[in-house]
C-alpha cells in the first residue's frame, strides 16, 4: 500500500545522536551523551548514549549532535512582531514617553507592512532557537486590512507556532488614556473584531500551529468595560487572555491615583487573575500581588531586556519561581529590543536577576526552564511543548558548543546561559527542519530583510 504525502510525512523518523541533552524535565534529566529519536512530529524516545543500531537503521534522517546541545525549542511569551519596523527610534526613553512617540508610527501600518515586519521578526526569533512565539498586537487603524491574519501567514511561511493574542485599546487621550484618539477602537469594534479573531484562526488541537488568545493592551490604554468584557468572551470561547501588567512605576501610579488600587488588584477586581491568564513585565509586584499570582496561577512574561532598554526595572523573578508562579521568557517588541532574538534573553535573566537578589538566586538552568516549559506552562501548552520527553511535540533546537567560543566551558547548559549565544545547527519544529546551520530554510533571508526595509522606509514615509 502506497502512503500519501501527509502518511508519509507522518511517518518519517528521525534521529538526533550524540549530543547533551538538556530535557528540561520535572528531574531536570541531562544525558552527558544521548540520543533523541522522532517519528513524525514527535518525540518516541530518550536515552543515555549513542542510538541504538535497529533505531538508527529505520530512520530517514540521523542529525550528529556530536559538539553540540541539546534543548527544548524555545518559547516566546510576549512579543510585537509589527514592532519590527520601528527599531531604534526613542532611544533613550521610558515607556510612557517611547509611547508617545511611536503612536503616530504604528497608527499608520496596514497588513502589507504587518506581514513584511513579522516575516523579518519570526526569522530572527527561529535562528535564536525559537520555536513558539506568543505575539500581542494591539493597533488597529480603520482601513488596515487583516493584521492578525498576515501574522499567522508570516509564522507560517517561517513555520513557527503562532500565539496571537487579538489586542485592543479602547481609551484615547481625551479620555484620560495615554494613547492618542486617533489609534483607539470602540469598545464594541474591539470585541467583535476580537470574537472574529478567534473564530478564524484559533486551533485548539494538540498539534496547532495557530492558537489566539484576546489581549487588551494595558490598564492606561483600556477601558474597564473593555478588560471585564473580554474576560467574558474569552472565556466563553475557550481562549487565553494577555494583557501588560505592572510593568513601570508610572503605571501603578496611575492606576492608584483613577482607581485607587495597585494594577494587580485593579485587574484582579475586572476578572483578570486566572490559569488562563499571562501577564508581561511584572516589574512592580509586590508581596501580595505575588501571592494573588501565586493562587490564582495567572502566569508571567518577563522580558528582561526590554525592561533595561526603557528602564523600568527588575522583576522579582525568583520570589515569583519561590512561590510557583508560572513564568516564561519574553523577547518584548523589537522597538524596546532591538535585537529580537529570544536565545540572549535567557542569559539576561540570569544576570538582571542576581542583580537584583543575588549570586544564587537564578541558576541558568531556571532561565533555561523559564524559556522552554516555564513558557509552554504560560501559554497554556506545558503536556505537548516545553521539554525533551517521549509524547511530546518534537519542537528541538541543537546548539554548536564545540567551537572557540565555548569549546572550554565546563558546563554545556552554561554555554548557551552565560556565554554569547552559540551557533543554532538545527531547529525543528514538529519534527520539520526550520533553521539549518544558522539560517531559515523555508523563505529566503534577502528577501526577507529587503522586504522589512522597504516596510520600515515605507511606514517613516507615511508618518
């Protein structure tokens, strides 16, 4: 019997061998030398040593890990991929002001520019070992076309996992928010247009490429009917909800001075703590926010160098792990990140994390589970991605550890936590190849950066 292409697909097996494998599992199990093996698009087996002989004789591919590491695919909690296009601009601003002065930006974009930033985004985020991106997109201008879905054709053409997050703001200048009217929806428009979101492109399977979550922008960008009514509609669809949570000093001073409350207890009071929440930042929690994250199991996107690029400060990462709050690693919108790349972040965590509680207090191997199993926990996808063990989805990243940048590091898990970041051989995702020896192998990377380019030129000339 002749098998069609997808039986066939379905089928293959491949196997990755020799390498150190970091599992990232619930013992933190680490093979000195190891073996993975994949049949389709998951994982079937994990063991100490080479492979054996019959697993390597019925396999279509066999990877030599030799000289490399091992891990999880990564997991991007918090991203703007339309960001893309305005790096580098309000260099040396906070938040509220590097706001101001992008909106007049961003209020002009349209899918064509969307699709063009989040291509350029999403190759840079999979050659930095990225395999699920969690994107939060909140402007929507009159006219703008389909954001959310060049988006998910973006990830697609990259093949990447896609978590979009349908955004939302609701409250203008005139109104006491801090975007300008002219950026902002009507409370109405941005749920329907949420609901419609939802119902196109979310796929709630074990295998999806596309999940959608419902993602009002901030507390100083968003009506309170806004944030309460699309808690209601996600989770009567069955969906996530995302939103940006005490992310600056300015923030909780304004929430305290319009309603009287820290932003946790604020957003708490609006249904806004749950399992099926994530928040980004969380700079500015203090011990009883924590222990509201904590009880609720609403989780949390820290995103340590966009929080040092606007300075806006430290999050308490290890009170947060302590108390077991779900946590994983964001990149953040590459305006406040220039680099895009979600491999450095787990090194910035660790350093922006003893800065603030010291020398033992975040080990590489807890930014190494923040940025792998800590963020599929976050998302909601912790039993399908996250770590190396048979069932799962083989979503892989294969790291060069041999070469004269980290050839004499004693510890591989410290190469890729503490030293610059390693070559990226191989990046698989479902057991597919998406980055080979360092480069994207489903679109062409000219293409891709001349595409971003004109884009960014396009959208300074329209502003």
């Amino acid at each position: 019997m002749q098998l069609d292409p997808a039986n066939r697909a379905a089928s293959r097996r491949t196997v990755i061998d020799g390498a150190y494998v970091a599992t990232v599992d619930a013992h933190d199990t680490e093979h000195a030398v190891g073996h993975v093996v994949i049949d389709g698009t998951r994982i079937t087996a994990v063991g100490s040593g080479m492979a054996p002989r019959d697993v390597l004789e019925g396999a279509a591919d066999r990877i030599d890990g030799r000289g490399h590491l091992l891990t999880p695919g990564l997991v991007n909690t918090h991203h703007h991929l339309y960001q893309w296009l305005t790096r580098g601009v309000a260099q040396d601003s906070i938040l509220f002001d590097w706001l101001v002065a992008l909106y007049p930006s961003w209020s002009r974009i349209d899918a064509g520019l969307v699709g063009a930033g989040a291509a350029g985004a999403l190759a840079v985020l999979a050659r930095s070992g990225c395999t699920t991106v969690g994107d939060h997109h909140y402007v929507f201008p009159r006219g703008s076309g389909d954001l959310v879905g060049a988006i998910v054709e973006a990830a697609a053409d990259i093949g990447v996992r896609l978590h979009a997050t349908r955004g939302s703001m609701d409250l203008g200048r005139s109104r006491g928010g801090l975007p300008p009217d002219f950026a902002v929806e009507t409370t109405d428009a941005a749920l329907d247009a949420s609901r419609t979101a939802v119902e196109a492109y979310h796929d709630p399977s074990r295998d999806s490429m596309v999940r959608v979550a419902i993602a009002p922008c901030s507390p100083f960008s968003v009506t309170p009917d806004l944030l309460r009514e699309s808690a209601v509609l996600a989770r009567t669809l069955g969906v996530r909800l995302h939103t940006h949570g005490a992310e600056t000093v300015e923030e909780e001073e304004y929430c305290v001075e319009r309603f009287g409350l820290s932003p946790t207890r604020y957003l708490e009071g609006l249904g806004w703590l749950g399992r099926d929440v994530w928040m980004a930042h969380c700079v500015h929690l203090d011990d009883d926010a924590i222990t509201r994250f904590a009880q609720t199991g609403t989780g949390v996107a820290h995103c340590p160098s966009s929080n040092a690029r606007l300075a806006a400060g430290i999050a308490p990462i290890a009170a947060l792990l302590r108390a077991g709050v779900p946590v994983g690693l964001g990149v953040d919108g590459a305006a406040s990140n220039e680099s895009g790349q979600l491999g450095t972040e787990i090194r910035q965590a660790v350093l922006l994390g003893r800065l603030r509680t010291g020398a033992d207090s975040l080990s590489v191997r807890h930014a190494l589970r923040m940025a792998t199993v800590g963020g599929a926990r976050v998302l909601g996808r912790d039993s399908e991605l996250g770590s190396i063990e048979p069932g799962k989805l083989a979503d892989l990243a294969l790291w060069r550890i041999d070469g004269v940048e980290h050839a004499s590091i004693a510890d591989p898990v410290a190469a890729l936590g503490l030293a610059s970041l390693p070559p990226l051989s191989r990046l698989l995702v479902g057991g597919r190849t998406v980055v080979d020896d360092g480069e994207v192998t489903r679109v062409d990377e000219r293409l891709v950066a001349e595409a971003s380019a004109r884009a960014s030129r396009e959208l300074a000339e329209r502003t």
